[in-house]
C-alpha cells in the first residue's frame, strides 16, 4: 500500500472500506514529517559553516531514513492486522471461541499503533536536532515536518485507545493506556517546543 501514489492513497482513504484507515494515515503523515526533517539535514550538509557537526547531521539522516522506511511499512502492518479483528466482529456472540480471538485480534490491531506511537516519538525527538542544527534556511521545514508528527502521534494515540477499551484483559489493557497517555502528554510538549523554538526565531 506504501507504493501507492498519493492520489490513490488518499482515494482509498476517502472510500468506504476499513482499510487504509486511521492507522495508516498516521503511519505517512509521520513519514512525511520525518522525511522534511532529512531534508533540512541534506541542505545543511556539505557547507563549511557546518563542518563541524557533519558527522552528527549525518548519522541523524541515516537515522530519520530508517524511521521513514519502518513508518512506511506500518501502513501495510496496520491494514493487515484490521482485517482479521473486522472479520471477529462477526462471529456469533454464542461462539465459545469469539472472546478468545477477538482477544488477539485486538492486542494485534492495537500493536501497529502502538509501534507507530512509538516511532513518532523518535521522529519527534530526532526532529529537535534538525531544528536546532540545521541551516536557518531550511529549518521552516524541520518546524512543518515536527507538527506533522506530532498529529501523528496524536493519531496512533487514539488508534491504541480504540482496541484498548474493548479488551477482556483489563491489566494489559490499562499499562497499555497508561504508557500512551504518559508519553502522548511527554511528546506533545516536545513537539510544541520545537515548534516553538523555530517560529518564535524569526
């Protein structure tokens, strides 16, 4: 699904069928903001007024790289673990076994947010070193690319919460919420400051 153009992406998006969906939409709005954040860092590079943190800028983009490739690759994740728990909706109530897999459907369909979460998380903290190091030129972008992941992880928040209110096994449902709502509040902050520290820089 990541090979889609952007037209089809959002078509799909826009038609009525569960999947892409919300997890999805997060997982390329995420790689989207990552992705300016690497660009600030290959119009910094290579100029002699930043010599001294090449290096450092460098193993960041190698870095945010990475994120875009594993962001990416959460799109698929997401609506491959969507359909089974879709299908589980429809097992009989009377089923013995429906409670069992509806289980694991939702732990599976919570899982990919969750990885999604958690990967905003490094994008928005990687998203601070292209803001604060990058050419004064570009860094508009790194400001741009940090509030996109920041929705992002607003997104997945509400993608972990959505599986999580419907599990039998409240203990693992609410460490589960527990570690989002602790890190959303964390990264939201983080992401503002960022944000901030550019805006407020011109």
């Amino acid at each position: 699904m990541e090979n889609k153009s952007l037209k089809e992406f959002t078509a799909m998006l826009a038609s009525p069928t569960p999947v892409p969906g919300g997890g999805g939409a997060c997982a390329a709005v995420s790689a989207i903001g990552i992705a300016l954040g690497d660009m600030v860092g290959e119009f910094t590079v290579g100029k002699k007024r930043y010599a001294a943190i090449e290096d450092e800028l460098r193993k960041n983009m190698a870095q945010a790289q990475k994120l875009r490739e594993e962001l990416l690759a959460c799109i698929n994740a997401d609506a491959e673990c969507f359909e089974p728990l879709s299908k589980a909706y429809a097992i009989p109530k009377d089923d013995p076994k429906r409670d069992e897999i509806m289980e694991k459907c939702l732990r599976d369909a919570a899982a990919v947010p969750r990885r999604i979460f958690d990967l905003c998380m490094q994008a928005i903290k990687l998203m601070g070193e292209f803001a604060g190091k990058g050419s004064p030129l570009m860094v508009s972008d790194a400001a741009t690319g940090v509030v996109f992941c920041k929705a992002a992880l607003i997104g997945a928040a509400v993608n972990v919460r959505v599986n999580t209110r419907l599990m039998k096994d409240r203990e693992y449902a609410e460490d589960l919420d527990r570690y989002i709502r602790n890190n959303l509040n964390l990264y939201t902050e983080l992401a503002d400051r960022i944000f901030d520290s550019v805006y407020n820089s011109f």
